[in-house]
C-alpha cells in the first residue's frame, strides 16, 4: 500500500450511490459508512430503506432537477443502474462533479459463454434491444466511457451470492439440501459454479474507489466444478439423502429451464455455456477482491448461512412443505418461490433464460490499473 494509499484511507470522502435501497447498494453503503465516509443515496425510496448513517435524497432520476439535491463535488459516485436513461441523466448532471466514477456492470455483457478463462478483453455483444440487461449494460459501459474514461472504473461481477440474495440462485442449495429428502439435479460432469460473496464485493468497491483505480475488472471468485460444490454443501449442511441426477434432455422435455426464472434450476447451464462459470478472476483476485462466503478454500461454505437462515428460506408456513422423495415426480405442487417447491429443487425461480446470446466488440481500458499521478 503506498503513502497516497493511507492517506485516502484516513480521508473521510464524499460517496454519492446512485440507489442504495436495494441488496448491493446497501452492503456498498454500509462498508462505505464502516470505513467513515459521508454517504448520500440518490433513489426513489420505493425499493427498501437505506442503512441507518446514510442520507437519503429521493429524486425520479429521469426528472428534469433530479440531481438538484446531490449538489457540490463528489470524491465517488457509484452507479448500480442498466436503464439507459437513467445512465445518461446521471452523466449529464454528475460527470463534471466527480472525481472517480464507478459503473457496477455484469460478465453477462461477453458475447462467448463458452470458452473457460476468458478475461476482460473478451468481445461484447453488440447491443440490439436494449429492454434487455445485457444490452442496455454494454450500451451503459459505452456510454459513460465515451465521458469519464479518465476517472472510470467499470466492475463486471459474476453470479453475487449471500444471505439476503433475492434471486436465491446459490442459497436455494444449502436450503434444499439441509431439508433432507432426496433431491433432483441435473446432469453434474462438465458443469461449474462461480460466485462472489455480496459483502466482499461491496468492500472491493470502496476499497478501489479509495485508491481511484481505473480500467476494467471481472469481479469473480474460483470456479468449482458443481459436484464438488454439491459435496460441500452436502457436508455442511449434513445432508443424508440421495442427489438424482437428470438427463438434460428430460428435465427439457418436461418445460424446466436453465439457470433462473420460473421452472428452473439454479446454477444449471448448457454445456456449451459453461465457460459462464469459468471465467479468469485472476485481476480481481490480485487487486485484494475474493474471499468471503464464496471461497471455500479459506472459509467452507459452511459460512454461506447460519441454521436459522436455512430455516427462515425454507418457509414451512407454506402447504406441501415437507421434504418429498419421489424420484419419478418432476413436477412440483404450486408455490411463490423455489423454497416451496420440494422435488426437483428449483423449479420456481429465476428466467428461462441463458446468458446473453452472441455479438461482437469489446470495450477499451480492460486492463486494472492506479491513477496516472501514481496514487
């Protein structure tokens, strides 16, 4: 760390976050108030309150003045959005007043999916409807390139995962498993996880902020194959039944779908997508990023949720909540969300949807580096 390095840790800085409300922003608001700094939210307020020490300043940000209330210089401004227009407001009425610029992105704007360890310099899609994340995240990457690439520092993360997950992707599996019964997987050879803990996330990006790093970076923990995160899961979470491995070709034919949305099963991806879960994190890992919940290799999954977050997932309120073991049966009695559909394990959750279909460019700056004075 060098002397410019201390000093910003000891500085006490001005961090506008551009939401807040919602489950990144809140964990990137309460690291930057543990660390002391004065921390304002710009958002509507209707996605959940902000942590007790921030400042809240509601504003449609697609209202003329909606930035009339974050006035004066900002030592970082983090933007978490992917609506082009709200980029482009918060462009227009912040950009000259920021001394760094962090735009929260996703490894979902790469056109291959297909090919392990890839890096930040992979190709983009080109963005054809911008409705869609991945579009309007590249169509956002481009936008406040082309006005802040001298203070920008773009931050791809991978599958985010943590107690508090809304989409419950990774947690759904500690869950399930720690309900017993035997439990449907799909086909496990040649498939990986990848994720990264939502708290150490949050803490890489003030931290790199603090030291105004700049460039691009994939924020992605080690990839482990899905057996051996199903093992793992099965040891911490004391797990006695059987898993039952499902064709790909069967769990299709009966309308379940891959990685998220409604029938579907979390984690699961096509074959020819794995290298979605195997991407290089190598520049995240070397910057101080990784660790947490997510890396078992220093902190078993044993830590991804305590005994009473299992339970409270799990919701047994719910009818037909008791663990089923009926192999044969692919199709779970109706429920709000995964947790209430028993056997196969998720068939309620997340799209029918993959990763973002192919295209082409790449942005420019995807090498992680300090400021031009050194800093």
């Amino acid at each position: 760390m060098t002397t410019k390095d201390r000093e910003r840790q000891r500085t006490k800085r001005r961090v506008l976050v551009l939401g807040g409300t919602g489950w990144l922003g809140g964990a990137i608001v309460r690291v930057a108030l543990a660390r002391g700094d004065h921390v304002v939210c710009l958002a509507r307020g209707e996605s959940g309150e902000i942590p007790e020490g921030a400042t809240l300043v509601c504003a449609d940000r697609r209202s003329p003045g909606a930035y009339a209330g974050v006035a004066g210089h900002w030592d970082e401004v983090i933007e978490l959005a992917h609506d082009p227009t709200l980029v482009a407001s918060a462009l227009d009425g912040l950009a000259d007043r920021a001394a760094h610029w962090t735009l929260v992105s996703t490894v979902s704007v790469y056109a291959d999916t297909g090919t392990p360890g890839a890096d930040e310099r992979a190709e983009l899609i080109e963005p054809q409807d911008l409705s869609r994340y991945p579009d309007a995240k590249v169509a956002a990457e481009r936008a406040t390139t082309a006005r802040l690439a001298d203070r920008l520092l773009i931050i791809r993360p991978g599958l985010i995962a943590g107690p508090g997950d809304p989409s419950d992707r990774l947690g759904y599996w500690p869950a399930r498993l720690w309900r017993g019964g035997d439990v449907l997987v799909p086909r496990m050879e040649g498939r990986f996880v990848q994720c990264i803990d939502v708290d150490d996330l949050a803490g890489w990006i003030i931290e790199a902020g603090a030291r105004e790093l700049l460039g691009i970076v994939d924020a992605v923990g080690e990839s482990h194959s899905m057996r051996g995160f199903l093992e793992i899961t099965s040891t911490v979470t004391e797990f006695t039944g059987e898993l039952v491995e499902i064709e790909d070709e069967i769990l299709l034919a009966h309308s379940i779908g891959y990685w998220a949305g409604p029938r579907s099963i979390p984690l699961w991806l096509p074959l020819a997508d794995s290298g979605f879960a195997r991407r290089d994190g190598r520049q995240y890992l070397g910057a101080g990023g990784g660790g947490g919940r997510c890396d078992h290799s220093s902190t078993p999954w044993a830590a991804l949720w305590t005994t009473s977050e299992l339970a409270a997932s799990t919701d047994p309120g719910v009818p037909d909540s008791t663990p089923r073991k009926n192999k044969s049966s692919l199709l779970p009695p109706g429920g709000r969300r995964s947790s209430e559909s028993l056997d196969p394990p998720a068939l309620v959750l997340g799209s029918n949807g993959k990763p973002p279909s192919p295209a082409r460019n790449q942005s420019a700056s995807s090498v992680l580096r300090e400021p031009a004075d050194g800093g």
